[in-house]
C-alpha cells in the first residue's frame, strides 16, 4: 500500500427499487436519497474518486448534480431484484481498468438506504485498512438487536427445535443471561471497504480476515419503504447526531421560542390567486393554521407575517387571525434584522417559516428554518426542516404542533 492509497467510491443505485419507488432519488429531508451518500465520499478526505453504479438516466443526472461521476450506466441484467453485489463491482473496477486503465488500492461500498453516516466514518475506515494491510476488507457493525444464541432453528421434518448457535463450554446458552453471553453485531449498509483483488481474484465482496467498524447504533438506519424513511427523517430533523449531510448541517429546534415569523404566500395560501375581471382577488388558507398560531400565542409565543406582496386579502386573512403583518416587504432579511433590534428580540429564539428563494436570505438569521413540503429547490435544500404538509393546506399548524411538543407546552389535541 502507498501513503496516499488511491480510493474509489462506488455507490450503487439502481432504478428498479420495489419497497420504495425510485427510492434512490426519492426526497430525503430535502434532498435526493443518493445525495447522502455522495457527499460522505466527496466531504471525505481520503476517498480520490466517486462513482455511481446505475442502470437509470434519471439516477445518473441526480448523481452527477451531486459531483459523482456516471462513467458508464449498468447492465440491465446487473440491476434486478436478486442482483448481488459481487457481480456489479466487478463490472465497474473491469469497466474502468479497460477504458481508463484505473485500478484503485481500495474500493469503498457506500449504499444509499444507510444515509446518516458519522462525519469521519469513511476517513477511520480508510486509516484502519492502512493500518491493517492483512485485512482484506471493512465492515461497518453495530450491536446486534438480538442475540443469536438465544434463537432457535425448527426443523421441517420433525418440527424439533434446536438452537442456531452453541457457546463452547456453555450448556444451554438460550438460558443463559444476556450479559454472560458473546457480543454479537450486525452489519450494516453505512460502509464496506474493500481491496480490489478480493472482488476481482476471489469473487468475493469480503474475503478473510475482516475488520469490524463498530459504529453508534443511534446512525442505524435502512430505508426500504417510505416508513423506514419518514422514521429516518425525524432523526435528521432531530438535529442531535452529527452527521454527513448534502450542503450543511441541519440545526436543532432552539430550547427557547419567542418569535415565529411567517411568509404568507405559498406558505399560508397554497400560492395560487383567483383573481375577478374587476382585479379582486381570493386566495386559498387552511382553517387549522388559525388553532395553531392560537396555541403558540397562548403559550407567550409571538407570531407575525412578513409578506413581500402589499395586497388587502393579506391584510384580511392576518385580520381575522389577529396577527401583526409587515407588507411590501422587498428585502426580507434587512426588514428582520431591524425587527430584532427595534423589538429587543433574540435571533436565536425565532423560527423562520417560508417556501421560497427570497426566502433563504432569512433562514441564517434566525436558529431555525422551516419550509413547506411544496417549496421552491433552493429553499429545500438549505432549511432545517421540511414539513410534510404543503402551503395552504395546514404546514403552519404542522409547525405548530411540532413547536409544541418540541417545548412540552400544551398540544392540540
């Protein structure tokens, strides 16, 4: 191994998931699933070059979006339901060493459905297969859930029990207590690191001996449908594990709320407008926000809309809810940090909520920004969180409720 071995990501993703449609590319707290993935090897320091493995177009274009290179696209019989790993590492390391001549000292697996990955997870990975030039490959591991020697194995034939696993000297370790038993881990999909011959000499993704990685359970993660994945979310909402993320990291609900500022268009309104031939115009708002913002202000938590539009329907749906209401507001982010000043209030007890670029201006002032789930890209990408609920149809009072439960003050419900 040289000091500064040469190190290819691969990321393997391709088109046809079932449990989770187009799962690769799906949105995850405001970015593709892939993304997480990518950036782990590209905010890495030792990682030399990035790939993504894909049969898909769509894969391909969200992945060089991200700064991964797609120099081939994979097989459509690499990327079936019962397609190994083994047989697509092989293709992409034969791939490159015949049309770029490139043979990387060490190939890194980084699957996208283990998105929350520690920040220097793939650097200690790197150190420790130099450190171990015997060790054929890495795998990440958390504690196991469940103990292997208590379960059992039932046979067909005679329907009899016997256990799956024996601890030498130990009789009947299934009635043994937990604490006496061997640790036992489960690996996981956040890392795999491996030296090429094992892949392309031994046909195997492993080979022998294998170091562990051991990894915080907390970062456990496998997304397969879209429960495993909103659950993952909330851990990244959470803002408690430090974590590789696509642009910058997302930062917790403050301890303290005192202000909750809110856009009005496309975040109160669904940001369409019917407008009269005599140019009257109505907009669309949900009832719900109304109970919401009455339960933050029953709770001493002020709440007022800026809004870029000088418009009378804003002056009437802010009327009817009893809320303060700046309009004509061209400059976001100057208007807030006079309104700070002038009203002797912290930054870092406000929440911002909005869904639009003019937006992002506003979100570093503030310690926490919030957009609808139908937000403008730029938007998405650089809030703390993404709500569920779109503009218009009660994101507000989703905002909230989780302010509320967030402080442990009294809910909706």
């Amino acid at each position: 191994m040289v000091d500064r071995p040469e190190v290819l990501a691969v990321i393997p993703a391709r088109g046809g998931s079932k449990g989770l449609l187009r799962k690769n590319v799906y949105d995850f707290a405001g970015f593709p699933l892939i993304s997480y993935s990518i950036a782990a090897a590209r905010q890495s320091t030792s990682v030399t070059r990035t790939i993504v493995t894909t049969d898909d177009g769509e894969i391909a274009a969200v992945a060089k979006e991200y700064g991964a290179e797609v120099p081939f696209l994979r097989p459509a019989e690499l990327a079936q339901d019962t397609t190994l790993d083994l047989p697509v590492f092989q293709h992409a390391l034969r791939w490159l060493a015949e049309h770029e001549n490139y043979i990387p000292d060490l190939v890194i697996q980084l699957r996208p459905t283990s998105p929350i990955r520690p920040i220097h997870l793939v650097d200690t990975a790197v150190q420790m297969m130099q450190t171990h030039p015997e060790a054929e490959s890495l795998r990440g591991v958390v504690p196991a859930g469940q103990n292997p020697f208590k379960m059992w194995l039932i046979d067909p034939e005679s329907g009899l029990m016997q256990p799956l696993k024996e601890v030498p000297g130990m009789d009947e370790p299934y009635n043994t207590a937990r604490q006496l038993l061997p640790q036992a881990y489960w690996q996981t999909g956040h890392i795999d690191v491996i030296r090429p011959h094992v892949i392309l000499a031994k046909n195997q993704m492993s080979g022998s001996p294998i170091l562990p990685l051991k990894i915080d359970p907390r970062y456990t993660v496998d997304i397969d449908n879209l429960e495993t994945l909103l659950k993952a979310e909330e851990l990244v909402w959470s803002g408690t594990l430090e974590m590789v993320h696509p642009r910058q990291p997302r930062r917790p609900l403050p301890p303290k709320v005192d202000l909750v500022v809110l856009d009005f268009d496309g975040t109160m309104t669904d940001d369409r407008v019917w407008v009269r031939e005599d140019g009257f115009e109505m907009v669309a708002a949900h009832r719900g926000d109304g109970l919401g913002i009455s339960a933050l202000r029953k709770n001493g938590i002020r709440v007022i809309v800026v809004s870029k539009e000088r418009n009378p329907v804003v002056s009437a749906r802010c009327r009817k809810l009893n809320l303060p209401v700046i309009q004509g507001v061209d400059d976001k982010a100057a208007l807030l940090a006079n309104y700070f000043e002038e009203h002797e209030i912290n930054p870092q007890h406000t929440i911002y909520m909005g869904n639009d670029i003019n937006d992002v201006p506003c979100f570093p002032l503030v310690a926490y920004a919030v957009v609808v789930a139908d937000a403008e890209p730029p938007a998405r990408r650089n809030a703390d969180r993404v709500l569920t609920r779109s503009g218009g149809h009660g994101a507000v009072r989703e905002l909230c409720e989780i302010i509320l439960r967030h402080l442990n003050l009294p809910d909706l419900s």
